[in-house]
C-alpha cells in the first residue's frame, strides 16, 4: 500500500509540535492514554459529535454499541480518528506501545467488522466508510513513520525533546501515561500480514461508496466526504489501474458536488459552518495530495476552496472562532485558513490564519510545507476571490459601488474604530454579504475587541439548518453578547427541537406560532420562504454571484460580479449609500420571510397573512438599531426573543422616567430574584423599556421602543459543543397589534473592564451647521407623546416624522423616527414603513430633512439630505 502522507521527518515534526503546541500534544497524549486502555471519548477540536465521559470496555471491543441510546457514538466510533492520535503519540514519544496499539485494533477492526447488509447502516454507513479513507491512509503515514524513525534511532527523541507541560502530560522522567518508553518495542509491530488486509479492506471501503452513489450525495456533505475518502483510497492503493478507476471517479463527483453545494459566496449550502467546514476540509485534502503528487485537481475544487476560505473570513468572530450558526460547534477556523493559505500560496488567508502551521496541519504538510508556509508572504486578496475580480457591492439588485481602498497602515474608517486595530493587509473588505446564502456580516473593524452582527435571511438549508429566519448574533468588543442556541444533539426528541426551534434563536414569532416547524431530526412539516432586500455596506464587499448593470455576463471569474468603478460610487457614505456627510458611518440590511402567511403540515392552509420584515441599522461602530415591522390584517401576538451568551447576565431595566434604582445591582438585590421579573407588565414605569447584559467585559443596554410591551426573561440553553449544553439568560418582548405593528429596539455597546480599549469610536472634532428652519408642524396627527430613556452616557426617545410640505405628522404605522444621543454626537433615523411622499415631499424630523424610506442624519452636521440607507 503506498503511503500517500508520507512524513518526510517525523523526528523534526514531532520536535516542532512539541516546541509550539504543547497543549495538543498533551491533548493527543491523553487521547491516546486513554486508547491504550480501551476509553473511548471524542473531544478533539474537528469531531463532528463529541462526547465527554468515556466508554470503556473491559474485555473485547463492541464496535456496535449505542451507548445512552445515541447512535451517533457509533458513527464517530467507527470514523477512527484515534488512529491518527495513537500514530502521532508513537511519533511524539517513540513509546512502540501506541504503534502496537494501532495495529491491534485495526486487526481487530477488519477481522470482526465485516461489511453486511445490517452494517451497511451501522458500521459501515457509506459516510464512515468515506471518512476510513482519510483517516486510514493518514494513520498509515504516521505508523510507518514511527517505525522508520524507530528503526534509525530516532525513538530515543522522546528523551531528548522536553515533553510538554499541562494536565494531560506524562508524569515523570522516561514515561508516558505511566508506561515505559519503548514497551513494547518496535519489533512487536509487525506489518507483513496486516499491510495487505489493510489495502484490501480499502478497496472493499472504495466499492461500498461507488455502489452507494446517488443523487443525494450531489447536494449531502456525505457525497463530498465519501468521494475525499475514494480518492484518498485510489491513490494508496499498489494496484494503479483500479486506484486509477477510483480516483477519476471520485474527481469527477467531486466537480459535481463543488458546483452544486457551494453558492456563489462561498457558503457550502447546508447553512452550517461545522459542515461547511468539513466540506471544506475535504476539498483541502484532495488538493493537498494532488500538489504533493503532482494530480490535476478540478479547477472546481479550487475555485470551491478558494470561496469557502473567504466565506470563512466573512463570518470569522474576533475571537477567531465561527458562529454556532445550525448544527455548529464553536470552532476555531485558523487551521483550515492557514492549510488554504498554502494550497492556494495565497497571503492574505495567511494573515487572517496562523502565524505558523498548527499542530495537524504540520502532520499534513510536514516540514516542507512548514517551511514554506513561513516564506509565504502576507499578500494581496487575489482576484477572483469569491466576488470576482473587486467585486461591488449589490444593494437592492443594482451596482452602486466598488470597494473603497484600504489603508494598510492601520488607519481610516473601519480600521481601527479606537481599538487600535488594524485591518489585515490583503483583505479590502470589513463587513461581508455572503448575499446567495443570505448572511450578512456588519464588522466595526479586523481587531480583538472588535463588534460583529450577524444577520441572516436566507434558505433553511438541509437538516443542518436551524429555523433562524432574521436571528441576529451580536458580538461586542470581541464577546459574544447575543447568540445563537448550537445544536446539542441529533437525537429526535425535546431537546432536538428546542435547539432547532425560532424561540432559540433572535428572531420573532406571531401568535405563538412557529414559522418553520420540526417533523424530525432532520426533516421539517413547514417551511418559510425568505425574502432578501439588499444592504448597504461601510468598507464591505458582496460575495455572490450575480449580472453586472446592463445584463451582460460578469467578467470576473466563475461567480463572480463586476465592479462599477463610476463616480457615483465614489462617495464617503458607505457602499450603496447616498447623500452627504457620514463618512462611512452607516451600514443597513434588510429582510423579511413568509412563515405567516401559511400553515399545516402541508403548508397550504391560508392565514390572514403577516409579513415580517426586520430592518438593522448599524451606526459605526457600537450602535445598532432593529425595526421589526409587521404587515398584518387582524390582531396578532408578537414575540421577540433574544437569546444571550452564558457568560453575562441580564440585569433590571427601566422605564420613560429614567433608571429603575435597582438597576447593575447583583440579581438577588432585585424584584422577584433580579432582572425582568416574569411578570412585568405593560405600563409599569419601571420595567418593559430598557434591559442592561452585563458580561465578562463589556455590557449592553437594550432599549425597546413601541407599543403596550412586556418584557420577561426566562432561562434558555445554549449548546456549545455536541453533547453539552448550559443554562442561558432570555429575554421576550411581547406585545399585541390590530394590522401594522412595529418593534424598535436600540442597542448601545459600552466598555467595562477592557483597560485601554474602548468599545466607542473616539469622539471626532468635525465643524457643524445649523439646518434649516423647520416649517409649523401640525402636531395633532401624532397620537403619543415622545418618551426618553437615558441611562449609562446615552438618550433614545421616539420622535414624530413629518411632511416637510405639508406640515403633517405621519402617524407611527407610517413612519417612525429616533433621536439617540451618545457620546457628544446626536444621530436621527428615519424609518419609513410604507411610501409616505406624495406627490413630491421629504420627510422631516427634529429639524432634519431628506428624501428615501431609511435615512440616518448626525445633527449639525447632515441636517439636509442625510445619509440614505434605502429608498
């Protein structure tokens, strides 16, 4: 069998690993302990679902078992991933125990776990199967290694290299786990009767995937894993003409598959970073082994890669981790960007990825790729990048504007936003609209302590898709302050649901309906059509595909769009926005679904429709503004909920007259054990306007705007990782409408505990003008009067919009308006929810006029015009 991942030096990476990673060294080593002693658990960084107390078996291995009645052990059981941890343990030690071990179970494994018409669906599912075939040909590589290294000597590095430190490390001088170095040696690995059985398993592994091909796998991340694992078993196999069959197969599915399932954005179709991710990881392996043996790759799978890296980069978190968006874990990207960065010799994802190859990438590329992953310089975004060639920005189906240049150095507009930050060289993009998937991503600036939104208003996906229509994740000063639910489990029940279901997510109900609606684990009775409306992006970039003005076909490469380079497009507002001032202060999206207009499992039973539609305004870099409108007929129920991180707390809130005297108190100081007692209701004073998260580092305050609300909290879960899952404040905001209603809610991020840093954009020194003289209003159309919040160096209050014309004021189901004060800066917004100017009018608020449906003004110094946001 040819060894495909041959490690060039195994001595060296191990040395390597143990120099830089010392902490999965020790994970690799506690991993493989713990297989010496038949204790199985999976909680290396990829597992797809991870366990956390381990299985133990006393005598023979049951490779069926179900353990609490979750047959997804079984699958990850039967994936084998600790292979490769019991082959890098032999490297990392030169212990001949964990070599021995490896050769043990596979012989185990092949004797007693023979393909049959029950194992096609247990042990031999055709996606583990697929999965055998990286994990096989990998821990080949690092066994047949440990024994060359062995046989030169190289065992006694164990010694000579300093083990590492931690927990997890071997506790004394010449041990490893409490065993000693070298027993049994290397001469109890005897490969001779094995290598065969190996390879002539493999065959019977490639067989069972062609066989199980179908369509479905066109559009599954199965068909992708299952055809990585085929063409990692053509190209080890001795016998060239069938390895050949096998791998011309393989690349030819996998051309399909990379058309099919990744968008023009760069999102893998499923709505799921982890398994976006492991379809990304799939196509890094076979381009990986096709430049280690010189293979022509399918220009598809780099282009697929090339994508699903820069969607990465769109939606990576401060922290560097992605968004527990679906069934996601909680993951740390930097190691597939820095393996892309070497596959495409492209800088700029080196910039965004590891400093130096991580610890599996090194196994990957050995000391090869190490080295010229350390030579790779830190480059331009190259064209064709998952937007074409400098791509615009789409708003509203037309092509406003090209990227604005940016500053490498550091400064500017979206750079550093006071955190000292700068953005990455390379990357002429801040914020991101991944527009086919409908993920949209408004990001202050590349820092540590950046803010981040994420919105999304797109397809559900497959079963990995969550019914998240308009959730938003918030992350403030590089914390999490608003987020999604996880997964938690696959297995059909309670808890299955509730981590799918709208209330886990930041989003809204109506009438306590769910507007997509579980039938099983993976299959939904209900679905909701989205409805995408455009952004507007400050420093932003979308990915996606799309036709140029004109309708002719893009230029740029396959996907991609065209950049309109006109003197339009030219302006300081933002990508997309118009008028003047700003300064690239503003970002805006949109997007609404039509889950309420049907119901029944057969989604056919009419409704008296609702149509909810959710406008974000985003002032750079702490303020965001959501307007949740209902278009309806009838009375309704309406239910926001937002979802926060486990690491902070809601506190209590306040009412019109200022903040409740309890308010940042520790909860038992406060009414009914603290925050939003579950009872709060419409028209006390000291509740249902204002909320404060208070968290590890920063805080946010939530200010609530509309009609007759009730604010509670409750208790919801969020679930990191597969398999765990911890307690979590909830708020919900409730009211009822008779036809249109509307929600406005103002979030203000502040600064805790960050020495130094700061949340807030420095204040700026700008001269100022006074606006025009406002014409007499007629004010008897506006039925209530305007309210103040102020708490913690901020002021929102509700005020009337007018026909600057007519002198009118428009009633609030037309047309809504906000004065928010922060920080020496006065801003109004402007929020039309239907067409308010006729025949030829502007609208006006607190002395502010313009023309379009969203409008974003800062006072004395765009008093005329504005910045428009929406037309």
């Amino acid at each position: 069998m040819r060894n495909i991942w041959e490690i060039d030096d195994g001595a060296a990476i191990a040395a390597y690993a143990k120099e830089h990673w010392p902490e999965d060294v020790a994970h690799i080593l506690r991993v493989a302990d713990e297989v010496l002693e038949n204790r199985f658990r999976f909680d290396l960084k990829w597992d797809m679902e991870r366990t956390w107390e381990p299985v133990v078996f006393g005598g023979e291995i049951d490779w069926e078992m179900v353990p609490a009645g979750d047959i997804e052990f079984l699958f990850q059981f039967n994936r084998h991933r600790f292979f490769l941890c019991l082959g890098q343990a032999y490297l990392l030690t030169g212990d001949g125990a964990y070599g021995k071990k490896l050769v043990d179970l596979w012989e185990d494994w092949i004797e007693r776990v023979p393909l049959t018409r029950e194992s096609a669906s247990t042990t031999w599912r055709s996606l583990e199967t697929g999965l055998r075939g990286e994990t096989w040909t990998k821990a080949w590589a690092y066994l047949k290694a440990g024994m060359q290294a062995a046989a030169r000597g190289d065992a006694t590095y164990a010694g000579k290299h300093a083990q590492p430190g931690g927990a997890n490390a071997p506790t004394g001088p010449g041990k490893s786990g409490g065993r000693r170095i070298g027993a049994p040696g290397n001469d109890a690995i005897d490969l001779t009767a094995l290598e065969p059985r190996i390879e002539g398993c493999l065959i019977a592994h490639a067989r069972h995937v062609l066989a199980s091909h179908s369509p479905y796998r066109y559009m599954s991340n199965w068909g992708v894993i299952e055809n990585h694992g085929l063409f990692e078993i053509g190209l080890a196999l001795e016998e060239r003409a069938l390895g050949g069959e096998f791998m011309a197969a393989a690349l030819e599915n996998l051309a399909i598959e990379a058309r099919m399932q990744v968008m023009g954005d760069g999102v893998q179709w499923e709505q799921s970073p982890m398994y976006h991710n492991e379809v990304f990881h799939c196509f890094l392996d076979v381009c990986i082994l096709g430049k280690r043996h010189g293979i022509a790759i399918p220009a598809e799978l780099t282009d697929a890669v090339r994508k699903m890296a820069y969607a990465n980069v769109a939606w990576m978190k401060p922290d560097h981790h992605q968004f527990i968006m679906g069934d996601s874990d909680d993951t740390d990207l930097r190691d597939y960007l820095s393996e892309a960065a070497w596959v495409l010799g492209d800088g700029a994802l080196k910039n965004v990825g590891f400093p130096r190859l991580d610890f599996e990438s090194a196994w990957e590329l050995g000391m090869g790729g190490i080295r010229e992953y350390d030579a790779l310089g830190k480059g331009a975004f190259p064209a064709g990048a998952s937007g074409g060639e400098d791509g615009p920005i789409r708003k509203n189906g037309s092509f406003e504007m090209a990227d604005p240049p940016v500053d490498a150095s550091g400064g500017g507009e979206g750079a550093g936003t006071g955190h000292g930050a700068s953005t990455p060289l390379g990357l002429p993009f801040v914020s991101a609209a991944l527009s086919d998937s409908g993920n949209y991503y408004l990001r202050s600036d590349w820092g540590e302590w950046a803010n981040l939104l994420h919105f999304h208003c797109g397809t559900l996906g497959a079963g990995h898709g969550h019914s998240d229509l308009l959730h938003v994740d918030l992350v403030l000063g590089g914390e999490d302050v608003l987020t999604d639910g996880g997964r938690f489990t696959y297995v059909a029940g309670p808890d299955r649901y509730e981590f799918k279901n709208p209330d886990c997510h930041n989003t809204v109900t109506v009438d306590g309906e769910f507007f997509t609606v579980c039938k099983d684990s993976w299959e939904c009775s209900k679905l909701s059509q989205p409805v995408k409306q455009g952004c507007v992006l400050s420093h932003g970039r979308v990915f996606g595909t799309g036709l140029p003005q004109g309708g002719a076909p893009s230029s740029g490469a396959p996907g991609g769009v065209q950049q309109d380079t006109s003197a339009k497009s030219a302006g300081a507002d933002g990508v997309g926005a118009h008028g003047s001032g700003g300064g690239g202060r503003y970002e805006f999206v949109q997007g609404g679904h039509l889950g309420y207009f049907t119901k029944g499992e057969d989604d056919t039973q009419i409704l008296p429709g609702v149509f909810v539609n959710r406008k974000i305004i985003h002032i750079k870099p702490d303020i965001y503004i959501l307007c949740d409108e209902m278009y309806a007929t009838g009375r309704h129920t309406y239910r926001h909920y937002f979802n926060f991180c486990e690491d902070g707390r809601i506190v209590c809130g306040e009412g019109p007259q200022g903040p409740h005297e309890a308010w940042g108190m520790p909860d038992e100081k406060c009414p009914k054990g603290g925050g939003l007692p579950k009872t709060a209701e419409a028209g006390d004073d000291s509740y249902g306007k204002c909320l404060t998260y208070m968290g590890k580092s920063v805080s946010a305050d939530f200010v609530f705007i509309g009609e007759g609300l009730t604010v509670t909290r409750d208790k919801g879960r969020i679930s990191r990782h597969y398999n765990k899952a911890v307690k979590r404040d909830r708020a919900c905001v409730t009211h009822k409408g008779e036809g249109f209603a509307s929600l406005i809610t103002v979030v203000f991020a502040r600064q805790d505990a960050h020495a130094g840093q700061s949340v807030h954009a420095p204040e700026s020194e700008g001269g100022c003008r006074s606006g025009a003289a406002a014409p007499a209003m007629d004010e008897s159309r506006y039925d209530e009067a305007p309210s103040v919040i102020r708490a913690h160096g901020f002021a929102a209050e509700a005020i009337p919009v007018y026909s600057a014309l007519k002198g009118i004021a428009y009633p609030p189901r037309m047309a809504q308006a906000l004065r928010i004060s922060r920080g020496g800066h006065t801003y109004v917004a402007v929020v039309c929810h239907q067409e308010v100017n006729s025949p030829t009018d502007l609208v006006q608020a607190d002395g502010c006029m313009g023309y379009g449906s969203v409008i974003v003004f800062e006072k004395g110094v765009d008093d005329l015009v504005g910045t428009v946001l929406c037309y």
